[in-house]
C-alpha cells in the first residue's frame, strides 16, 4: 500500500519540507510506498526574503526564485493550483481548478496573508508585499508617480510598518530613488516608539541610522487610524485632530494573519488570525495533518510560539519532512524548538546583522554585514536547488 504525502505551499516551509523529504524517504527505503504530491499556485519557490530587491529592479525576480519541478524527486508530482478548502474528514484537500487531492498525510505550509487590522481603507488603498506580483506592482507603482512629480513637487511615497519588510521595503525604494535620480521622498511610519519594535535599542539605532543616511523619512508613535485614496491620517482622536500624510504610492506590511482558506476547516486554530495550532512535532488537532512556517502557530512552551521568520520556517522543515516519515512508519515523532540564530536587514546596499549565531559581535554592519546578508540568501538557494544557482545570486542580493 502506498501513503500519499501532500505538502501544500511553496514557501519556506514547503519548499523546506519537500527538500527534506528527498533525504528522508530514500533514507528510510520508502521509494516505492510513498508518493509525494506538491500542490502550489505558482509554480516556483519565491526567496520571500530577497523579494524587495524587485522594487528596485524587477530583473532580479529571475535570481530568486526556482521552479517547483526542479526541486521535485522522481516519486513527486506538482500540481500547479490554488487550495480553497480543506475536509478532514475525507483526507481530501480542495483545488481551485483541479478535482480535490486525497492524502494520508498533509503538510500545511500555506504562508500568511496581509494583516489590515480593520484600519478603514488600509486593504482598499495599500499595496502589500508578500508575492513576486506585488513587488512589481510597487516597483511600478514608485515609478510612474516619479515620472509624474518634480523636484519641486516630489512624489510621497509612504511604507507602513517598520519591521523587516517595511525597513527592507523603505530602503529599496530610495535606492530606486537614488540610482535613478527620481524626485520621490519615502517616509517609514511606524505605530510604535522606534523601527524594529520591540527589539535592542542597539540594532534600533543602526538600523534607523541607515534609514537617515539613506534618505528615509521616519514617523514613529503614531498608529495609522485611517486612510484614504489621497491621504494616510496618523494618530486622532475625540480631542484630536489626526496628523494628515498625503501619499502617491503606500505599502503596508505592518502584519500577518493566516490564509482565508483555512478559515472554514474543522482544525483547531486561532480564531482571530485564523493560524493553525500546532505541537512542537508539527501536528495538528487533526493526526494526519502537520502545519509549520507562518500557517501554524507552533507550540514552544508556555504562552510561547516560534516566530514566523525565513529561518524558523526552514529550519521546522527538516524535522517537518523527518516526521512525515516517522509517521508513514507509525514511529514516534521528533520535536523541533526554534533557536534564534540572529538577525540580518537589508538598507538599500547597506546591511546591518545582530546577534549572529556563533559570533563573538553584537550589532554591526558594514562588509561584514553585507557578506552575511547575501550569504544567507545563497546559501539557502543552494540547499533547495544548486551551488551554481545560488551563486549567480550572490550579485543581485
């Protein structure tokens, strides 16, 4: 009898999960009793974390990002489609396009979706940046108010949030800017007191000094309440007027919530983000399915959960596509607790890295930063594909 493994997403997570897969199954002689389906609406794997370098220039989008089929062992089979529904009850995931897919047993790796906080006119009038689509919509969007402004009437541009994305997304877009002398100013808006909330005040201010040096202006303390077809308001309230941003161009990446196609099955999720409960083995309040990467909200004892970063998506996979295994064998699964290995951010060409994993620094940036930064990219891109693939990255990161 052969088990049917699904993986769904080829993100971090699926991409991950499908590459540990190709080890694991072989490993444990299963050739020829498993068969793999890899479900995904595109049909490559998109370097999530890379993608703001196609702001700046879209040809980038070749560097990272890998066909799907590529990745695939000879037992695989990839299905290009999107997934709507899931039902547990007859181990059916459900297709867009095509006739659903049986499993017996499933990997949800699916991503997340845009949070708008239910700001009004934030989903209407914002672009977001969680697709290779959307950073071309933004690299064009930046482009066409720039050829529609002046020097003396530069086009505002605003990016919402300032974590990663947003810090990341900010510094692209001046060095658009920059490189192409556009008359364009770029403002980072942040609801909390300092970019990269909640982190060191260390790695706060080299990042928010890069951010000056490039150019970007920073509006910190005041949460965006509103916004409309010509203006982004800040702050306001009964006694208050808001503070009033007039944009031409706005992108928010100020959070995440899980996909709407998960909103309607019967796991055991978190109602407000619709995220997925799962144990430190990945799986769900349903035995056969298995949920890592920005899907999942995976148990890390206590009140706490594994971020949903690059790092711990790819990392959860290897054990993900271990246990897939362990459970085709009726064998006891593998537990998987997120090690934080540090933190590298992009600046336009500028990087700072803090606390990195077996280094003797805290917070730096310069070469050594910017060495790492691609390195990472590279290297990931080689896990999943080739050496040489990763390498003709190495340039463009």
């Amino acid at each position: 009898m052969t088990d049917r493994i699904v993986v769904v997403g080829a993100g971090y997570a699926g991409a991950g999960t499908v590459d540990s897969l190709k080890d694991e199954v072989p490993d444990a002689g299963l050739e020829d009793d498993v068969e793999l389906v890899w479900i995904n609406e595109e049909d490559y794997h998109l370097v999530l974390h890379e993608s703001h370098r196609v702001i700046r220039d879209p040809s980038v989008a070749s560097k990272i990002t890998v066909p799907c089929e590529s990745m695939l062992p000879d037992w695989g089979q990839f299905v290009q489609d999107r997934v709507v529904g899931l039902d547990t009850d007859d181990q059916t995931v459900e297709l867009e396009a095509g006739d659903p897919v049986d499993y017996d047993y499933l990997l949800l790796g699916v991503g997340s979706a845009t949070a708008f906080f239910g700001i009004e006119g934030l989903r209407e009038h914002a672009l977001t940046l969680k697709s290779l689509a959307d950073a071309r919509e933004i690299h064009q969007s930046v482009r066409e108010a720039a050829a529609d402004a002046s020097v003396a009437d530069p086009a505002q541009v605003i990016v919402g949030g300032a974590g990663l994305s947003g810090i990341q997304a900010a510094g692209e877009i001046a060095a658009y800017r920059d490189e192409h002398n556009a008359p364009v100013d770029v403002h980072l808006v942040e609801g909390l007191d300092e970019v990269f909330p909640n982190n060191p005040d260390d790695v706060q201010q080299a990042i928010r000094s890069r951010l000056e040096d490039a150019g970007v202006n920073i509006e910190c303390g005041e949460f965006i309440s509103k916004v409309d077809d010509e203006t982004v308001y800040l702050g306001g309230g009964e006694d208050e007027a808001p503070e009033e941003m007039p944009y031409d161009v706005l992108v928010w990446t100020g959070g995440i919530t899980g996909r709407e196609e998960l909103e309607n099955t019967d796991l055991e999720k978190d109602e407000r983000s619709r995220r997925v409960f799962a144990d430190r083995d990945f799986r769900t309040s349903d035995d056969r399915v298995f949920a890592i990467g920005d899907t999942a909200l995976i148990d890390q004892g206590g009140d706490d959960v594994a971020p949903p970063t690059a790092v711990a998506a790819w990392t959860a996979a290897e054990v993900a596509g271990e246990n897939l295994v362990h459970a085709v064998l009726d064998e006891p699964l593998s537990t998987w607790t997120y090690e934080d290995k540090g933190t590298l951010i992009s600046v336009g060409d500028e990087a700072i890295a803090h606390d990195i994993d077996s280094l003797p620094f805290g917070t730096f940036g310069g070469p050594g930063a910017k060495f790492l930064k691609k390195a990472a990219a590279v290297r990931w891109i080689a896990s999943i594909s080739s050496l040489g693939r990763g390498m003709s990255a190495w340039s463009d990161m």
